[in-house]
C-alpha cells in the first residue's frame, strides 16, 4: 500500500492560479492511495522525503516516485518537511525505525546542512540513500559505502545564467531588472543567483534593480514583486526567478498591474503551470530538471543498490555524485515540451540508471 506521512504546517493562502497547483500535486497522491495493492513485506519500502505536496515540482516528483514503487511492486511512502529541516530529519528517522532500515530514501534536504544526519541516519540503520541538490560539498557518497548511494543535482550556473540571458533578450539589451532567489543557504538557490550575476557582468546596458530571497515562496514573491511594483514602477524591464513558483506569482502582480505580458518573467523548474504560461506569452522561460525522473530515478538508483544490482562501491565518482540534464523552455519548444511530458505521462526505463549521467559534480 502507499502511505502519506504528512503533517503539519497551517495552509498557504495564494492567488487563485497558484492554488491551482497545489490541486494538481495532491491530484498526484490519491489515486495511488486508493488504487496500489498491498506488497510483501520483505521488499524494501521505497520512501520520496520532499518540501511540500502544494508545491507543483514535488507533485510531479512524488508521482514519479509511486510510478518507480508500482514498477517494482514496493510499498511507497512520501515524507514531506514543509520547509522544516528538523520536521524532515525526524520523519525520517521514524520511518527507518518502522521498518528496521529496510528502506531506500530518495531525499531533496530541505538545507544543506540536513543531508549529514539523514545519511548518518540510514548509514546506522543499514537503509540506502540517494540526496539530491542540496548537500555539504565535504559529504560524500564513497564515505559511508554502500549505504549513501548517490547524490544527483543540476548545475545550477548555466541554467540561471540561460535564464537571464532569455531576460535579457525578451528587453533588448537594455533596462533594469527586479530578482528573486530562493533560500540563501541553499545551494540551487546560491549557484543560480551566481549564473544571473555572470550574465549581468556580460551586459552592462542592464541594471539590477533589487535582489531580494523570497525562499522559494509564491507568497513572498507576490509581496515582493508587488512592492517592488510600487516603488520601482516603469523602472522594471524584467523579472528574473529562480525557480517558476516565485516566477509565476511575479506574473500574478504583474497582470493585477496590467502589465502581464508585458515585461518578461524567467523562472526554473519546469513546471506544468509555467510551461503554459510560456505558450500564453505570459513567461519568457523556464528550466525542465523532470521532477518526474528525479522521484523515480533517485529511488531506482538506490533500490538497485539495496538488491544488489550493483555495488556502490565498485562504481566511478561520476556516479556517485553527478549531474542530471536540464531542458531550457521558450516559447520556441514549450508546446512540443507540454504534449511530450505533461499531456501524456512520461515513459521511463527505470532500468537505465546512469542514462542522463552528464559529469561528476564540481566543488568550487
């Protein structure tokens, strides 16, 4: 069966259009919940721990998730932390002891520092453990052999970099910028605020405005962009995001000032929501990592491991701490984008475990 362990934190109040996301993830849970069989219990329980089921990139990722479960007939489970670090690490330690470590984690920490316990956690309970993006760059997989079995991420630089050169264009060279950032320890958030500040040395015609960390949040994104409506005004060329929730609550103050459209917005992440709002002219771009693999694949890499598919520790460093592809979406591919990977459900070898291995990560 598929459980759902999650509590928590009062409801976020959005905007209607951001709302409307939080219904798709949640779309994503409950038909698994009433549809998937019990399995048998030797199998290890396979377990997604992620920020929130509201936020449309983590509903896409636990559906690739129950999809991996369903291809192996293992018991699933979502641990969501709502941006609560000590929330995350401890609903994982709960359901390691609930299983006496026969489990395999596929984890997004909610901050770097988060990974060590959790990795610890599981290196003692003898369950294996895949992180993605955020982690100490001194922890690594080949130091707790075979139990952490890979951390995957993307190389947040040239995608933020791509991003605000898509701004930059949509503007004519020229203009001043507003940007939003994610969380300031988080190092998605650290390496695309680097990539946009290398494109802004590269064009001097263009002005950074005001940078402000809105946390990944929609909410403080739209309280953000909406002061910065008021007290910059017609000064605001473009909106640079660093991911598509805060991207598309940028829009949302943009069309209640009527200027939707009108000055471009760059997101990252992919999302169903800001991949049609790049066909409606609404967003200049966005990134695709495909939560959808990252769900899956992170708990194929590790459930391989824990039956023995493969040996961690006879692996390359480049599998073991390596990035994923990235697809940069304008409006030049965002509708063949859509038709391929949001009208239709993805297709996916589970198998191919090192397909879109692209380099092992670099630590400044």
């Amino acid at each position: 069966m598929v459980h759902k362990l999650i509590s928590g934190a009062p409801g976020i109040k959005r905007r209607d259009i951001l709302k409307g996301a939080g219904l798709i993830g949640m779309a994503g849970v409950f038909p698994a919940i009433l549809t998937r069989p019990a399995f048998a219990a030797d199998k290890p329980t396979v377990v997604n721990s992620i920020r929130s089921l509201s936020n449309p990139y983590h509903a896409t990722w636990n559906k690739g998730g129950a999809a991996f479960a369903k291809s192996v007939g293992a018991d699933y489970v979502t641990l969501v932390t709502e941006g609560n670090s000590e929330k995350g690490i401890a609903d994982i330690k709960a359901i390691l002891a609930k299983t006496g470590g026969n489990a395999v984690i596929n984890v997004d920490p909610n901050d770097s520092p988060d990974a060590r316990p959790i990795v610890e956690a599981a290196k003692a309970a003898g369950a294996y453990v895949v992180t993605q993006w955020n982690k100490p760059a001194d922890l690594h997989p080949w130091d707790f052999d075979p139990n952490y079995v890979a951390h995957i991420s993307f190389s947040g630089v040239p995608y933020g970099k791509a991003m605000a050169e898509t701004l930059i264009k949509q503007m004519g060279g020229k203009g001043g910028i507003v940007a939003l950032g994610g969380i300031e320890s988080n190092i998605p958030a650290i390496e695309r605020k680097k990539g946009l500040m290398e494109a802004l040395a590269a064009n001097p015609d263009i002005k950074l405005l005001d940078y402000q960390v809105a946390n990944w949040s929609a909410t403080e994104a739209l309280e953000k962009t909406n002061a910065w409506l008021t007290q910059f005004g017609d000064q605001i060329g473009g909106i640079w995001a660093a991911n598509d929730d805060m991207a598309l609550a940028a829009v949302e103050a943009l069309r209640a000032d009527g200027r939707a459209g009108k000055v471009p917005v760059t997101g990252i992440d992919g999302i169903q929501l800001a991949v049609e709002a790049i066909q409606k002219g609404e967003l200049a771009g966005t990134v695709a990592w495909d939560p959808y693999w990252q769900g899956g694949m992170g708990l194929a890499i590790g459930y391989a491991a824990k039956t023995g598919v493969f040996d961690p520790a006879k692996e390359p460093k480049d599998h073991r701490e390596f990035y994923g592809k990235g697809v940069i979406i304008t409006a030049d591919n965002a509708k063949a984008y859509y038709d391929e990977n949001i009208a239709s459900e993805p297709k996916m070898d589970w198998s191919d475990i090192w397909g879109r291995v692209t380099g092992q990560i670099a630590y400044d």
